[in-house]
C-alpha cells in the first residue's frame, strides 16, 4: 500500500487551469480518470489527510503510484478528454454505469442485408437500432404481433431465414401475412428494408404520419371498389390504434424528453431513466454505479450525461451507450456547469438542448414517479448486494488466512487441463477479481509438448508468466510486443501484463508443484500457487506434504470450486470445438475429389459433425463446388457406425457433458458429470 506523499507533486507545480489528471498504479496502469476547473485545488484535496477521504478514494490514492495532468483550454474540452480517456483505458476506480440488463430492448438488425425484428439484452451493439427498454420480453413481443401485420418484417433467426431460402418455401408468418418473405424472394432487400424504415418511423414517434397515410390508402380503394383491399388496411389501422392504446400520454406537450432520479447511498446509486418520445413513455432503463468518492446529486448527474450520451455518432444521432440525444433532459438536481453540459449536448444533438429541473405540472409529477422506480431498484439491489457482497469479503478474508497470504487475494486466476488419453490437449484460464468472475481477461492455450497433466500445467503456467514478464519489460522499454513503439505515457492493460494474487491450479501435489517450478524458473516470487484436488477437495500448497482441509461451509472453499467448477467448463468447451474440429478433418481427408477448399467450405457451411450428416445430399450440393458425386462420397465417409453409448457421446459435441467428456484426469466420469451438473452443461 503506497503512501500518497510519496508521489505528491511539488508545491506550486500544479496549474490552475482546467484540465484532465490520470492516476497511475506502480505497473503504470491508468486507474482513475478525472477532471476539473482547476487542477491545482482538485489535485491537492486527494493529498489531504487520507483518513479523511472517502473510503473508495482513499484505496485508489494508496493503490496508485503517480499521477499526471493534461492542460485544455475549455471545460467542453475537459469533458471530451476524460470521456474519451474512459473509454481508452477503461480506469477501473472511475464511476462506471453498469446496465443491469434488468430490461429486454426491441432490436433492428440495420446492419444486415434484412434487417430483423427482435428482442434483445446487453449491452448495445453498433449497427442495431434499438426501441425500449420494455419492462418484460412478452410486451415486446406482443407489440410485434400487433405490428407485424402492418410492417411485415422479418422477425426470424438467420438459421431458419437461411433454410427456408434454401428450401424456397417461407415460414409460417410468410403464410399468415406477417412476414413479407424477403427469403424466398417475395419482396425485394430495397422493398423489405423501406417496410423496417417505417417501422422505425412508427416507433419513434411518427405515428399521426402513417395512421393519415392508411386512412386516406382506405378511403381510395373503398372509392376504386376494392373493398378487400380497404378491409385489409381497416384492420391495419385497427392494430395501430391498439399499440398506440397501449402507451398512455404522459406529456401533453408531446416532447421529447429523458427524465433521470436517483437513489443513493454513500457506496453506490441507482438510476432510472424514462424515455419520452412524442409524449408517451417510449421505455425505462436503470444503471447501478459505484461511488468512487462524496459525490452530490448534481455530479452524479454530469456523469450520467457524460457516460450516457457521450460518444454520439454523427449519422446516427445514438451515443456508444445506445441513447439518443433528445430535447429536453430532466434532472433532480443541475451540475455546476449546467451550461457547459448543455453546449455539450447541443453540439452531439446538433441542435438546441435544454437540461433543467421540473417544478411542477405533469414533467414534476413524470420525475416523482422515475425517483420513486429509482428508489425501489437501489431497495432490492441493496438487499442483493448485502448477501453477496459480505459472502464475497468474507470468503476472500477466510482465503487470505487458510493460506497466509500477505493481502486478501483481490485477483485469482485457475488453470485447468482438459484432454482425452494425451490427445487434443487444451487448457483454459479463468480470472476472478473481487470475488467475480472477468471473463474478459478469460484466456485459452493450444498444449503442444504437454503430454500429460504435470507437464501440460508447467507448459501454461510458464507462457503465461512468460508473457506477463515480456510486456512487463516491454512497457519499461516503451515497446510492445512486436517492437512498435508506444508513447510513454500509454497505460492501457496488455493481456497478461496483471499478475494474479493467487493462482490456483486443478489437482493436488504433482500439479502444484509443476506450477511452482514454473514461477520458480520464471523469477516470480509474489505469485501464490495452490491445488484444489477432487473428491475430497483437499488444498494444496508448495513444498507442504499435507493438505489445507477447508470447512465444507467454508466460504472460501466455496469460492475455489466456482473458479475451479468455472475453469472446467470454459476449458471442456474448447475441447470439445478443437475435438469436433479435428474429427471432421479427419474424416474428410480421404474423400476422393475433395481438396482444402471444398473442406473448408464445408466446414464452414456446416460447423460439426453432426449437422454435417444430418444434412442431405440437396444440402451438401449447395456448398460451392460439391457436385452430386462428391456429395454423395462425403454423406458415405461420414456416415455414422454402429457405436455404444460410449462413442455416440464422444462424437456429439452438444450432447451431455457426463459421459465421455475430456478432463485433465480422463476416465474419471463420475467427476466430469459434477462438473458438468454444476457449470449448467448438463440438462
């Protein structure tokens, strides 16, 4: 733990100007990111009394090892900076909107060829158009039953769009009306693209436009007697008013407006956002944040217009967190620079943008309403977060003591070994940081030379810490990997430049001991290594001849076997794609006139095995350059044999994980299927 004086600046070498500051961890990683009016009085308040500070702050203070500053001229230019620094380095003490994917969106594939109506959750994609968030999934797709007989597009999967362009025969909605069948060619992608373009119309609040379009297509064919024509538009006219029935009018106004509140306490906030498009509540979102200092309502507020809208493209007018600019924002509470975030906005808008707070009438009635969502969120995530937050500490805490470590072990990294009799060996890396799961730092190895599980787990470990050691001395040299040159002041996480607390490795004594003859080798000295051994999970440690036995209520045995159960699974799916990869191979390698290309492009069309002799002479023909003869011999090399249970296994990818599956101890069958039960891969 550093000592913030340690790294003060000098009196008086901080400007007064505004400007953007980074703090620094001792392996020069960006860990915080901020900004200010002035540099100098914001710097200086973190080098106070750190007993004083907030306990967030005052672990990132301790935690970091230099901090640095960026001079700007505006304070507009200070917001772009830091949102953009953010986003580059991704500061892992900064305030971060984490979406509690609480709330399905109604999605538009706009960057496919068809684009396609669909519920969707998660994070925001580039190229998709997204109305909502709904409160539940059936809403959306009750709202698409209403409207995809007015707007008939297409709302399938593209496996079941591919087959039925492949068979020429559309679906069930391309027969009942509610799918204008682009897939075998009923309309044209310019026709099909024109229907989800007014689509998108009508649910972004051009509705008056398309109901007067219909009405007056009504009244003209009833007038030229084609009266099934007019009933046809009647009942389309019908469903709209229905979905808009449904959506009551909040505004009379009909504005565009964001309505934000917030409910907090001195660790974190929640916040609800209501989306008002033409008057009505087009959707809800909510973000749990972590409070990284004291922060007021009015700078959770900058934070939430920073992080939210930030970041919007020109063309689409839809910030990286999916949230159009609108009108009018509707706050609890204005920042300090009300006016420099509405210049901010303006500009993303491209026109005038108003951020103020209601004080009466329906818009103050609307946010009394959001606050009051916002309140009942933060009540259940803080019941949420009481259990699982003081099981996480605690399970950290009982680790760090059953093993005597120096700190709790905040990051642990599992190794697991996954093969069947030496053959295909694989090996997977999960991470866990603060008791969680980050499996974007989740990593997967090819074993060579490994030929069993002693030496398979001395070959990753050794890469692994290898490559930590290269970039490691690769950002002292300020070159990369592959000699390019970086600036000095880059601090953006390479893959393996941030070493685990405590690595823990799947098997006893023989598998620790390969790991720490590895680290050993290596130089590294501050890494602790420890097994976890089936059946009794006993915990091993280096160099000790007996086992650490954990109490079976022990929540840090708990922990070890959700990072050993989650290494199992990560490295027991790769196995099974390189098997099922290599299997196919191997069958295809004999098939008389079927070179690389024609066996790439099979495998590429079909993916495994098994679709691939589940697929009919007519289907393989449709792979470019497989003619009758040759789909004839590929469907007689792969046809399936007589086989036990044994085999049948072996050769279904997809099929249950408890028989047959690879593991680092192969054969050992009932163990798998614990595994498997455990990780959800077995039904």
């Amino acid at each position: 733990m550093a000592d913030p004086s340690t790294y003060r600046p000098a009196v008086g070498s901080i400007p007064e100007s505004p400007g953007v500051y980074r703090f620094r961890d001792p392996s020069g990683r960006v860990i915080y990111v901020g900004k200010a009016k002035s540099l100098r009085q914001r710097l200086n308040s973190y080098f106070a009394d750190v007993a004083g500070l907030h306990p967030r702050t005052r672990q990132m203070v301790t935690t970091a090892a230099s901090v640095e500053w960026t001079v700007v001229g505006t304070e507009v230019e200070a917001l772009q900076l830091e949102y953009n620094w953010i986003k580059e380095f991704d500061p892992r003490f900064n305030v971060r909107y984490r979406d509690d994917k609480s709330y399905p969106s109604l999605a538009v594939t706009l960057n496919e060829e068809y684009p396609r109506l669909q519920v969707m959750r998660g994070p925001k994609r580039k190229g998709v158009r997204y109305f909502g968030p709904y409160a539940h999934a059936w809403a959306i797709r009750e709202t698409l039953d209403t409207l995809t007989r007015v707007f008939p597009a297409r709302t399938c999967s593209n496996g079941v769009f591919k087959r039925a362009g492949q068979i020429g025969r559309p679906c069930l909605l391309g027969y009942i009306g509610k799918c204008s069948a682009p897939c075998v060619g009923r309309v044209s992608a310019e026709e099909h693209r024109e229907i989800v373009d007014d689509f998108c119309d009508f649910m972004a609040g051009r509705t008056d436009l398309m109901v007067k379009r219909l009405e007056r297509e009504m009244a003209a064919a009833a007038q030229a007697l084609e009266y099934e024509k007019a009933a046809r538009l009647r009942d389309d006219l019908g469903a709209l008013n229905r979905a808009l029935e449904k959506q009551a009018v909040v505004l009379g106004d009909g504005t565009d407006s964001d309505v934000v509140a917030f409910a907090q306490d001195e660790l974190e906030a929640a916040v609800q956002v209501f989306h008002v498009r033409g008057g009505r509540v087009r959707g809800q979102r909510g973000w749990i944040i972590d409070k990284v200092e004291e922060v007021t309502t009015g700078q959770l507020v900058e934070q939430f217009l920073l992080q939210v809208y930030g970041g919007v493209d020109e063309e689409t007018g839809v910030g990286e967190a999916g949230e159009a600019v609108p009108k009018e924002v509707l706050v609890p509470e204005l920042p300090d620079d009300a006016d420099v975030y509405e210049d901010l906005l303006s500009e993303l808008r491209g026109s005038r943008v108003s951020l103020r707070v209601p004080q009466r009438g329906d818009k103050r009635s609307l946010l009394e309403t959001v606050e009051r969502n916002a309140k009942e969120a933060f009540a259940r995530h803080r019941v949420k977060r009481a259990s699982d937050l003081t099981a996480r500490s605690l399970a950290l805490s009982e680790l760090q003591e059953a093993l005597d470590l120096p700190d709790a072990p905040l990051r642990i990294e599992c190794i697991d070994i996954s093969h069947v009799q030496g053959t295909n060996v694989v090996a997977s890396m999960v991470v866990f940081e603060d008791g969680l799961a980050k499996k974007s730092d989740y990593r997967r190895f090819s074993v060579a030379h490994g030929t069993d599980d002693t030496a398979a787990m001395a070959e990753v470990v050794r890469r692994r810490f290898a490559r930590h050691l290269k970039e490691e001395a690769d950002r002292r040299e300020g070159q990369t990997a592959g000699g390019t040159s970086i600036a000095a002041e880059e601090g953006r996480p390479r893959r393996f430049a941030y070493p685990p607390n405590l690595l823990v490795v799947d098997g006893g004594a023989p598998q620790v001991a390969a790991a720490s003859r590895s680290l050993a080798e290596l130089g590294i000295v501050d890494v602790a290594v420890c097994g976890l051994a089936k059946r009794m999970e006993e915990v091993w440690l280096p160099d000790d001849p007996d086992p650490v036995i954990l109490p079976r209520t022990s929540e840090a045995l708990y922990l070890l076997q959700r990072v050993r159960d989650e290494a199992h699974r990560f490295a027991i799916t790769y196995h099974r794609q390189k098997r099922s990869t290599s299997m196919l191979v191997s069958l295809l390698d004999d098939v008389p006139g079927l070179g690389d290309t024609r066996r790439k492009a099979l495998m590429k069309q079909f993916g495994s095995l098994k679709r691939l002799r589940a697929a009919t002479v007519e289907e393989l023909m449709a792979v470019p350059g497989i003619g009758r003869r040759t789909a004839e011999a590929v469907q007689a090399a792969i046809a399936q044999p007589p086989a036990g249970p044994e085999e049948e296994s072996e050769l279904a990818p997809d099929g249950p994980a408890e028989r047959g599956t690879p593991r680092a101890d192969a054969g050992d069958t009932a163990e798998v299927g614990r595994v498997a039960r455990a990780t959800g891969l077995a039904s």
